[in-house]
C-alpha cells in the first residue's frame, strides 16, 4: 500500500465547481407539478405550466451557461475528490450583491476524507 499525501497544492486545478455534475451537462429533471430544474435536489425551479416548455428550458439553459463555471467555496479538489458529491444542490448558497455562491458545508470534507482513508487503509 502506498502512502497517502494530504497535500493538495498539486491538485488545485481540481477542485469542484458548483455546477459540475453531469445534469448540468445533459440532463434537467422535471417534476410530477411539471416543474423544470437540474435536478431532484437543486431548489430552483421553473413552472413549466406558466413559463412553457420552451421558455422554462431557455431560462434553464441561461442559468447553467451563467453558473457553471463558479467555485464551490472551500473545494481546492483533495485526494478524497474521487468519494465526493459536492455539488451546488448540497452546498449552502451564499448572497452576495446581485450573484449566489455556494459553499461547502463544515465538516464535509472532513467525513468524505475519513471515509477515502479508511478505505485505503
């Protein structure tokens, strides 16, 4: 067994960004009320019934295209990324002027690391 390094100054560049999931690449997820969003977890929803179908998907689209690039903040990508499901849907939104940013909840990261290093051993 190697040993494992809890140094994560090579692995910047990895860390997660609040829209990096795949349904934010290729899918949304649509209600039983026909409400369009990203997915079951993520709390912003568009009414389909209200919006249309093609409007809904626009503002969807927009939303994806405007978030997708924005950190999570307190992500810098450690070794235990390959257990994480950090996303924006599970990160607790941040206000700030006229833009939300997502941050990772305390001790988080901390749980999926004790769970990567017990199953390395």
């Amino acid at each position: 067994m190697g040993t494992v390094s809890l140094d994560r100054s090579s692995l910047e560049s990895h860390a997660r960004k609040d829209l990096g999931c795949a349904a934010a690449k290729y899918g949304a997820y649509v209600s039983p009320e026909f409400m369009l969003g990203l997915c079951c977890d993520y709390p912003l929803l568009w009414d389909m019934r209200q919006e249309g179908v093609r409007n809904a998907l626009r503002l969807l689209h927009d939303f994806v295209d405007r978030e997708k690039e924005a950190s999570l903040v307190g992500c810098s990508g450690c070794e235990a990324q390959i257990l994480c499901e950090m996303c924006a849907a599970k990160a607790e939104p941040i206000k700030s002027n006229d833009k939300t940013m997502y941050q990772v909840p305390l001790g988080y990261c901390d749980e999926v690391r004790t769970r990567y290093l017990s199953l390395i051993g």
